[in-house]
C-alpha cells in the first residue's frame, strides 16, 4: 500500500469515473467503439488500480477470489446459454432470430447478452492472472 | 509514416536496452503507438483493446512479474545464431507473403467482395446494431467469439492450475 496521499486521493477520484467508463464502453459498444472484451479489460484495470494503490488485500475485499473465480466460468456460460437458451426457443445454437417476438429485437437481445458473457469472463480472467501474480509476491515476503 | 518510423525507433531500444523495467515501459509505448496507428486506420474498436490490452494489461502484468524476478537481463550463454536465422527466414517469408496481398484499401480485394457488402449493407436491417463491428463480431460471428471467450477462460484456467500448485508445493 502506497502512503503517497496525491496518488490515494487521485486514485478514490478517479475509479470510479473508470468503473463508469466501463458500463458506457459495454453499453453504448452497439453504437459506438467498444463491447464486452473491452468493457471487461477496463473494468478489472478500475480494481487492479485500486489493488496497486490500496493494497491487495483490500483488492481482495472488493473482490473476492471466489467471486472472480465464478466470474471466469459464468462469462462463458452465459455466453453458452445464449445459445443453448435459442436452441430451447426453436432455433439453431446462437441463433438471436427466436429470442424476441421481433428478429430485429431479438438480435438486439441476443447481442446484449453475449457481450455481457464476454465481459464477464475477461475480466475475471485478467482480474485473476493479477491477483495471482501479485499474490506470488506477497507469500514469498511472507516466508 | 513518422508512426512507423516511432516504433521501428522503439523496437531498436527495446532489443538494445538490457534492463527489463525499461523494455516493460518500450513495450507500452510500442503498444500505444500501434493504438495511434489503428486509429488512423478507423479501427477503433480495435485500437482500444490494443491500448487496454497491450499498454494497460500486459504492462501491469509483466511489471508485477518483474517484481518476482531479478530486474535485468541475463547475457546469453551463447551467441543465439540459429534463432537469429530462423527469424530471418520467417521475416522474409511474411515480407514475401505480403507481396501477394491486394494493393491497401482496394475497393475489389476478394476480403471486400465476399460478405462484406452484406455485413456493411444489412446489419442495421437484420440486428438493429448500428456498429457494424460489434453485429458482425456477437451475431454474425457469433460462433467465432465464443470460441474466443473459450480460449480466454482456458488460458485463464491454466495460469490458475498452473500457479496454484506451485503455492501448494511450498506448504508441504
């Protein structure tokens, strides 16, 4: 944990914005730049920020290994269920045509959730490589 | 064109410089600047995942792996000739390769010709997405990136078996 005080008050500042900066890349990615690899890879940037700057264990607080463990599955399995859920629907895996009334809205939701999957997964996968790499560091300080 | 000359400058450092903290940082800004270069080209999409990626992720990683290791590098044993002359052979293979490929930005490229014109013509019709990109990668392509996002819980789950059982090792 850093005790420069510029760099902690900088940091509780601006994690925030990031974490918002995040949900707008995964949201508006259907309009503009961006999607659910992306939003993923700035969201866990937010927490190893936080992680840098405050600690491991307070990382560890936030997010814990468990949660960031399921996150790596989930992503891939709703990914999945996307698909599987199209099957169930009448259509052919990962196909959005069956998932709304409309084929536009269903595409449209199909999209949403896929991407959702992605950001999901990436973020708990890079979220984990830290924390596993920063976390070497700390049990061989300990020893 | 100055892009190019920038990283071909920031490659040069980072083969002549030995210490690994700086090769870490050439590294990020070789990554931002092919960020820059993406944008020129208009692939933003891809541009941001090279700077959250490539000079955001990776930087942070490979730094919290220098902190395991000892910061500089190691002189080779010996003179590395044979991989030297396989990556010269390899580089002559692709700069050969590249000869065939269309002229840059040719409207009748076979890339052009083939789906493209649906993709750019009906993929606000039929999915409602006005970001060409993000319809082709999660609908179009949809299976493409579940395998994408499957290699990356994969990888994932390797650095986690792999890693872990190192840290187990130590207890006993």
């Amino acid at each position: 944990m850093t005790r420069d005080l510029v760099l902690r008050v900088l940091g509780k500042l601006l994690i925030p914005f990031v974490l918002l900066f995040a949900l707008y890349v995964q949201f508006h990615g259907d309009f503009g730049p961006g999607g659910g690899f992306q939003a993923g890879v700035i969201a866990a940037a937010a927490v190893i920020f936080y992680a840098i700057i405050f600690g491991l264990p307070a990382a560890r607080r936030f997010a814990p290994d468990w949660l960031i463990e399921s996150m790596v599955a989930l992503g891939v399995l709703v990914y999945g269920g996307v698909g599987v859920f199209g099957v169930l629907l009448g259509g052919n895996f990962l196909d959005y045509f069956v998932l709304a009334h409309n084929t536009v809205h269903g595409q449209e939701r199909g999209i949403f959730w896929v991407e959702v999957g992605v950001a999901i997964t990436v973020s708990g996968v890079m979220l984990k490589v830290f924390y596993m790499f920063a976390g070497r560091q700390r049990d061989r300080d300990e020893e | 064109m100055t892009l190019l000359t920038m990283m071909a400058v920031v490659t040069v450092a980072i083969v002549a410089q030995r210490n690994l903290f700086a090769v870490v940082v050439f590294g990020s800004i070789y990554s931002f600047l092919m960020a820059t270069a993406l944008v020129a080209l208009d692939a933003v999409d891809v541009a941001m995942t090279e700077a959250s990626v490539g000079a955001g992720m990776s930087t942070v990683l490979l730094l919290a792996a220098l902190h395991l290791t000892r910061g500089d590098e190691v002189k080779p044993l010996r003179r590395p000739l044979l991989p030297m002359l396989v990556a010269v052979v390899i580089g002559a293979a692709l700069v050969y390769g590249t000869i065939g490929l269309p002229a840059f930005s040719d409207p009748q490229a076979a890339i052009h010709t083939h789906v493209v014109p649906r993709y750019l013509g009906d993929s606000l019709r039929e999915t409602g997405v006005p970001n060409v990109v993000t319809s082709v990668l999660a609908s179009y392509r949809g299976y493409d990136t579940l395998g994408e996002t499957t290699v990356v819980f994969t990888a994932g789950a390797g650095v986690i078996a792999l890693l872990r059982r190192r840290r187990r090792e130590k207890k006993k």
